[in-house]
C-alpha cells in the first residue's frame, strides 16, 4: 500500500483540480496522483493505472468522502465520455475550480504570484456552444460510431446522439437528423474509416457542416433535404482546402451589431453570451481610445479593431493570419466607414512593423505568443498589452518572456466552456 504501484489501491485526499479537469491528490509514498471524476476536499479510494517518477494516474474506486461541490452529472454518457470532464461538480464549484487552475499556472509557470482570479459565469450553463465537432469511425462489421472519445481512451470513440447538453439547440437537432439521414455505413458521406464531423450554427438557427477527412462527395444533396436547418455542406481535403459539397458557401451570423458571412472554418467563439462578456471586458481595460494608436493581433474578424476605431481612436491596425477574415475584416469596415487597416500575415512576422502602439492587444492560439513576438513587444512596449488567453499555461509562460519590461496587472477569466477545465483568461500588462 505504501507505494501504491500500478494496479493497487490506496485511499487519498484531493486537494485540487488540475488543469485537464482531473482532481489530483498524494499517493502515501507522496507522489502527486491525478483521478478524474473526484472533486477538492474528497477522500476517495482510488486503482493506480500509470506509475511514472514523480506522478501516477488511478481510476476512482470508491468515494468515502464526498465534497459539498459534488452533484449527479445530468448527461447519461459522462460516465465513459471525454467531452466533459467537470461536469460532476455544481457550476460554482466549477468556476473556482478554474480559478484555481489559472493562478497556480501563474504561479507554478509564469513565477507571478496572483490573488485568484474572478471567473465570469456563463450566462448559459448548458446549450451554449455554436461549434461542435464530432469524430466518425466506420467499423470493420459495417457498424459506425459517432461522438467523442472516450475518456482516458482517445482512441475509442462513444456513441453520442442528439441528447449531448452542450450544443445549441439547432446543433442538437440537425446532428440528432443526420445520423439518421446519412444511411448505411454512413455512406452518404465521403468514404474513409475515420471522419471529423464539425457542426455550427448561426444566431439565426442556420447550420453548416464542414468534414474533414475521407475521400470522394457522398450524396451532401440527400443530406441537405433531409436535416433541418442545414444550408451548407463542405469538405475539406488533404492539403486543407475547402470544397462547396452542396448548398451555400457561407451561413449567415450576426454576433451582436456585426453581420457576418462565415466560411466553413472561421472562427468565432463556441459560447456567443460569454464572449459578449469578455469582449466588453477587453475594451474596458483598453480604456478610452480617443486619440490612442491600437494593435489588435490575431484579430480574426476584427470587432475589437472596428469598435475601437468607432469609438475614436487615432489609428487601429489588425493582424491575422486567415486571408478569409481578413477579408471579411475590410468589407466590414467599408460597410460600418470605420478606419482601421487590416494586415493578412503571421503576427511573428508582421507585429516589430507596427509597433511602438499605445495599446495591443493579442488573442493567440492555445500555442500562446511565438518567442518572436514577446521579443517585438519587450523590445517596443505599449503602455498596456490586453492578453486574451485560451491556455493558462502558456500565458504564464508569456508572462515570464514579458517580464520585467511588461508587467502582469489585472486578471480576469470568462467561462466560455462550461462543464470542461477550459477557460478563457483576460490579463493586462503595463509598461
């Protein structure tokens, strides 16, 4: 019992969660453990299954102690999915829950000590996500399995209906008819053994479905007749261009006072009420514009650039690597007559030629910021820097590339992605 090695039991106390969403304890030995589906403050009997140096991974056996955040997980396939991984825990217990998780990223990574952050609920608990990407296996004996993959085996997939709590209602209801109008073996889709099969949705309940892998077109006509609400069907080939199967080439979105035509991979945030709430955060702590030169890098669309130009600033100049968003940047701003300028390139390369700024703002890939571009921003600072980060652990690693000549501020964090230890973070810097 001692060491607890692989396959042995040991009864632990959880002290936290971590990052991935699983609760994380001590062995008696004293090597850290990680269990999902535990909660802070239980005391669990736990089945080692993966004994490594300095940690190990168990399977939940027994809950001895239950935590006053615990509750029954209202989905029927959390038991074996992966697509959720807090969804054991009451929405408070969640929110600090990540709260946690950001200033011990901070603190561990970054070497920035930080009260714990507010985290902003999410207006909707479930049915909020715009965007919900599906894998699809065919199996040897003519059988398909369509969901996510299973948790802790990434290489299995659960079969998941139209009854998953996170998507938005139209998703629910076109992925719920596809599975039935996509026929034997799937074969109105494109051949292959495994496809990836992303749904969105727009305000106004139109949905798109882009697929990734296979080869050949299926009959995207028949599916386009037979789901609800679905305008577009596209795939994307080897190479990742995008090809039209049938109907439109675009959905209509309009996201708050923006009208948008997307394309099969724009993107946009999953959870529409919570990025409102951010967005209006990232321009509060922006300040007063009036007279002031922004950068908005990794700017995708632009609304951050077009609101600021809006609202007086002196110059807005946006940074993104999609031509597609992009372009849809400038058409926008021709139609609102807002002057900012719009750059189509990679922010590493584009961002040291349009610094010094008064304000920048960055909202980067789960990668976080390039070596590069925490270079052009110590070498060139702006009076404030608003980082917008999807990856707590690489923006503390940003933070401490950015020290000492931008210093952490303020923090904030948004929940866009209830019910799974994602979380969006809001940090300011200053010069």
């Amino acid at each position: 019992m001692a060491g607890a090695e692989r396959g042995e039991d040991a009864v632990i106390r959880i002290d936290g969660i971590a990052a991935g969403g699983a609760g994380v304890g001590r062995l008696p030995s004293g090597v850290a453990v990680f269990v999902h589906r535990t909660a802070p403050e239980e005391t669990v009997r736990v089945r080692v299954t993966e004994r490594r140096r300095r940690c190990a991974r168990a399977d939940l056996v027994e809950l001895i102690e239950p935590s006053a955040g615990r509750r029954e997980a209202p989905c029927p396939h959390y038991d074996r999915c992966g697509g959720c991984t807090l969804e054991h825990l009451r929405y408070e217990a969640q929110l600090r829950a990540k709260g946690e998780i950001v200033r011990e990223a901070l603190r561990r990574i970054g070497g920035v000590d930080v009260a714990t952050p507010e985290v902003v609920a999410s207006p909707a608990e479930f049915r909020y996500r715009n965007r919900v990407s599906f894998a699809l296996r065919r199996l040897p004996d003519g059988r398909v399995v369509a969901g996510f993959h299973a948790l802790g085996r990434p290489d299995r997939i659960v079969d998941i209906g139209g009854d998953c709590l996170l998507p938005e209602a139209p998703i629910a209801d076109a992925w719920r008819a596809l599975r039935a109008a996509w026929g034997t073996g799937a074969d109105r889709l494109p051949a292959g053994a495994l496809l990836r099969l992303t749904l969105r949705a727009s305000d106004s309940g139109e949905v798109g479905l882009l697929i990734e892998g296979g080869v050949g077109r299926g009959d995207a006509a028949a599916l386009l007749r037979e789901v609800p609400g679905l305008v577009g069907v596209w795939h994307a080939l080897e190479g990742r261009e995008i090809i039209t199967l049938a109907g439109a080439h675009t959905i209509a979105e309009r996201w708050d006072d923006f009208e948008l035509r997307l394309e099969p991979g724009a993107f946009l945030q999953v959870n529409r009420g919570t990025a409102r709430l951010l967005e209006d955060h990232v321009l509060a702590r922006v300040g007063d514009p009036a007279g002031r030169y922004v950068v908005d890098a990794y700017c995708g669309v632009g609304f951050h650039a077009h609101r600021l130009a809006a609202a007086g600033a002196r110059a807005v100049v946006g940074i993104e690597l999609d031509a597609a968003a992009v372009e849809q940047a400038r058409t926008m701003a021709q139609r609102r007559g807002t002057k900012a300028t719009f750059i189509a390139g990679d922010v590493a390369a584009e961002l040291p030629a349009v610094l010094p700024a008064d304000v920048v703002i960055v909202n980067p890939p789960r990668a976080g910021l390039a070596p590069e571009v925490c270079d052009a921003l110590r070498a060139r600072a702006p009076v404030r820097l608003v980082y917008v980060s999807c990856d707590a652990a690489t923006l503390a690693r940003d933070a401490a590339r950015l020290a000492p000549v931008l210093t952490l501020d303020t923090v904030r964090c948004f929940d866009l992605f209830p019910q799974t230890s994602h979380v969006e973070t809001v940090a300011e810097f200053v010069a």
